[in-house]
C-alpha cells in the first residue's frame, strides 16, 4: 500500500489513561483490518509497562500498521486553562499536530473514551478542500443554547470535538496552531468547554466541515433510531457506567450480527 492510503491516526494522552486509550487503539484496529493504520501517541510521559501494552496490541493485527510514540514539549500548555475535573491539559495538544507531523498532509484526532465500530475508510477519503478540519455536530451543545455565549449565532456549526479529521497541510500555510493558542491564551477564560470552545470558535464561518453523525455519536444523540451503521461511539464521560453500557451494547449487537450472516 502507498503512503498516501494509509490512515493515519492521533490520541494525546496521559499515561494514568493509557488502559482507555488502548481499547480505543484497539478498536480502531479490529474494525480496519484491511487497511494499514499508522498510530501516533502524543504524551508527556507513557510508563514501559504502558508501552509495551500498546506495541503487543498493534503487532497482534500484523506487521502492517504502525505505531509511534511522540513526547511532547508542553510547558506553554501546562498554563492554559482546565476547568473539567477529567481532561488535563494533554488534550491542548491537537493544535500542535500541524508542526509536530510536518510529513503528514492529513491526521484523524480521536479521543481516547471512544470505541471505533466500523470502517475508517469513508471518514478518511472525506474531502477537506477549503477546511482546516471536519467534525460532528455537537448534539449537546444544540440542545443547551451555549452558542451565544461564545458570539456564535444558534445557525453556526459546532463540532465535538473527540473526532477530528484535520487538514494539517492547509493549518501550517496558515499558521493555525498559532491561531488556536492565541484564542486559547487570550480567551480561554470564557470558556466553559475548553480547547472544544477554541476550536469552534476560531475556525468558525467556514473553515469547518460538517460530519455525518455516525463519526461521533453519544448518548445525547436522539436522531438515530438504530445502531448498525455507527462508526464511532463516544462515551464522553468514561465514569458513566450508563455510557460504557451502551458502547458495549453496540460491539455485542454488531458481532451477534456478524454471526448470524456466518
């Protein structure tokens, strides 16, 4: 397989949430076991034990896929604004991909409390002629008229931002990185969804892709009346059990499927 068709796939993580993180990586791996995945974690720290879970895990889906550990210099990020008790400020670092993967022309961000339940291929091919980035519209935040409160009119699109295609090619030319820590530094005061609200608001008025709602479902989601064609689960709050149940229900019901064909 050519470079240019391989998927490439990024988490920032810490290394008290690697165990999540490995079940994302590894769902990502089951449900693609025709393509070639190339699997970049950016982290501060990552422990050997840790380390060695995710190499075991890549290599049991064949020497095809990829995976890269990256250490991030995060000392400017380590002053931007928390204020959800469970991020830490590792999730600052989607706006440095651009610099930090300058062979890279495009890059999948997933959060690490996700399940991957079907192809990537499709979200991968979406085009992002013009955008800096692609996302889910956020279900949540349609339904708490939050838009406001950032200068955003209830019309514009605001993404989630746990699933990301991002345009890494066009976000260097334009120095995006710098536009993100720049809202980040001098906004992000105002905000009450983090590095999420920093996204939304300085790609808004067309800089931002609108993504089918497969790529990005959770539990607020009410548009869908069946499991079967989700991509990707998002459980957003790994501390509820109500969310773990549902992601879990949704691999059981697709592998019960799959038998049922067999």
């Amino acid at each position: 397989m050519q470079e240019s068709q391989r998927i490439a796939i990024a988490f920032t993580v810490n290394d008290s949430y690697a165990q999540h993180c490995c079940v994302a990586m590894a769902s990502a791996l089951e449900n693609n076991k025709s393509e070639f995945l190339d699997i970049y974690i950016f982290t501060d720290y990552f422990s050997d034990r840790n380390r060695q879970l995710f190499e075991q895990t890549v290599r049991r889906y064949g020497d095809g896929n990829r995976l890269s550990f990256i250490i991030v210099e995060d000392s400017a990020l380590k002053k931007l604004r928390l204020n959800i008790s469970y991020i830490t400020h590792h999730t600052y670092y989607r706006f440095l991909l651009p610099e930090l993967l300058p062979e890279l022309d495009r890059i999948l961000y997933l959060d690490s409390d996700l399940v991957v339940n079907g192809p990537l291929r499709p979200l991968w091919e979406t085009s992002l002629d013009g955008y800096y980035c692609a996302g889910v519209k956020d279900s949540w935040i349609e339904q708490i008229s939050y838009k406001y409160r950032l200068g955003m009119s209830q019309a514009e699109l605001y993404i989630n931002a746990g699933v990301i295609l991002m345009n890494l090619e066009q976000m260097r030319k334009d120095q995006a990185a710098d536009q993100l820590l720049q809202t980040a530094t001098q906004k992000g005061t105002q905000f009450e969804y983090q590095d999420q609200d920093v996204i939304n608001t300085t790609f808004r008025g067309g800089k931002i892709k609108e993504l089918p709602g497969i790529y990005n479902y959770t539990a607020t989601d009410d548009k869908f009346h069946t499991v079967k064609d989700l991509s990707l689960i998002h459980i957003s709050e790994p501390t509820r059990l109500r969310r773990i149940s549902y992601a879990v229900f949704c691999l059981k019901k697709k592998k019960n499927k799959k038998r049922k064909k067999n």
